[in-house]
C-alpha cells in the first residue's frame, strides 16, 4: 500500500490545514479566541486521555505549537471552537495537515467511542471540539480511525499526527496494524508523522517546531528532518531522556517536500 503512495503523482489542491488545542467543553463551532490556557502548567502533560473520564484538561503546548507552524506556513489556524470534526472531514488534498490534540488508542472497546461490532477502527482517533458535550450522531467530537479512511488526502504530501498513540492501534494477524496511521495511508497521504507511545506536551511542541524549521527551511527529508530533530533534543539537557522525543516516527515518503521522483 505504502509503495502504492509513493508512485503516485496527484499534486495537493488547497493550501496546509493547521489545527489544535480544540475546546473540549463548548459546541462545536464556537471559537474560544479570548480563552487563554497559558497559565497552566505544561510540565508532565501528555496528549492521551481516558475517554471514561471527561476531566482530562486543555494543553497549553498545542496552541503555542498550531500557532508558529501556521505562521510559517503562512495560514490561519483552526484554534479551540473552530478545532472540529467537521473541519477536519472538509479538508480537500491539503498539502499539510496537522493536528494537535489528545489521541486515545484502545486494546478493548470502550462504552464512550461509537462502536459497532467491535469494528478496530473505531479503537483509535483523535479527539477534537466539542466532545465534552457527548453530542450523538457523526459530529461528536472524536474522529475515529473509521472516519478518518474517508477524508480526501490524495496529493496530501505530509499528515502529522501531533498526539499520543497516533502509531498504534489493534494487531490483526497477517494483516498489520489497524488505527489512525492506516487510515491517513488509505485516504490518499504521501507521508505521515505519528506517535508509538504518549507523548508531553511542551516537549513536543519543541520537537514540531523544529521538525517544520528544517523540512521547510533547510529543505532536508520528511524522515531526515525528525532524526536530525531527535538528535538535537538528545543533546539538550532538558529534553534528552528518550520519553520526549522516541515516540515519533516517520512512515511513508521520506524525500523532501515536494519531491516526487
């Protein structure tokens, strides 16, 4: 499948959709522009949840990072209110898509995600605005692996997947790993940058922002560019115990932006 991707020449259509830090606890739609999550501590946050409890709390990390990487993309980004289901799903072949958020892969159903026959599918996702509210239907702020086969990411050149888990999902004998990285690849995405464990918050907003820095500025590799990020933050004193940046990986394309042949 992957080798599939990488044959395939259709060009993205519309510019990159950048969107994060969703408001948990207000409808869907409405933008917290006002709502300021800075004062809260970063320290030891990780971007998973329990979806049986709804106290899990914002993260500060994640606007400051959709923020920058917006700004050098030269895009606005879709912040709390406007961090929806129904953004992600009207996304059409954006060159990137990035989402910064809490993610949540299942080994078991849990009685808070839409799931029908146990389908693996709906084992893992990303939770966006809204979920708090425990809305019913297709707009109930998480979107499951499921939903997320369905987006249109032909010619998308780069998913990141800024959350814990994004990597996992349920092991099916002969037939690999069935959660978020799977369904990007189905969709149409050329690459992918996910996560194989939970991941804290400040540090990897540091380690987004420099990855964007050296894929767009230095022009280096979709995979060169995480491990010359990674090998910096294993020089830096604060960031180099492997919890803060092993969890990511790349999978798919590894050349530069752009770079077909």
């Amino acid at each position: 499948m992957i080798l599939l991707r990488l044959s395939q020449e259709s060009a993205s259509k519309t510019a990159p959709v950048v969107l994060g830090n969703p408001d948990f606890d207000r409808s869907a739609g409405e933008l917290i522009a006002n709502q300021n999550h800075s004062n809260l501590p970063s320290a030891h946050l990780t971007r998973s949840i329990d979806l049986s409890k709804l106290d899990f709390s914002p993260l500060p990390g994640t606007a400051e990072e959709v923020k920058e990487i917006a700004d050098m993309l030269g895009v606005d980004p879709l912040l709390g209110g406007k961090a929806t289901e129904s953004a992600v799903k009207g996304v059409n072949s954006p060159r990137i898509l990035h989402i910064a958020t809490h993610g949540f892969s299942e080994s078991t159903p849990n009685q808070e995600l839409p799931t029908l026959y146990d389908n693996p599918m709906l084992l893992s996702g990303l939770v966006l605005a809204g979920f708090k509210q425990k809305r019913t239907g297709a707009e109930n702020g998480v979107l499951t692996a499921l939903e997320a086969v369905g987006l249109k990411l032909s010619g998308t050149e780069l998913v990141v997947l800024s959350a814990c888990d994004t990597g996992s999902g349920r092991i099916s004998s002969g037939e690999g790993i069935y959660g978020l990285r799977r369904a990007f690849v189905i969709a149409g995405s050329q690459t992918q940058l996910i996560s194989l464990r939970k991941v804290e918050d400040e540090a990897t907003k540091e380690l987004m922002l420099a990855y964007y820095q050296r894929l767009l500025d230095d022009n280096m590799g979709r995979t060169e560019a995480l491990r010359q990020t990674q090998l910096d933050m294993l020089k830096d004193e604060t960031y180099q115990h492997p919890y803060y940046w092993a969890s990511f990986i790349v999978s798919g394309n590894w050349k530069p932006m752009g770079d077909r042949e």
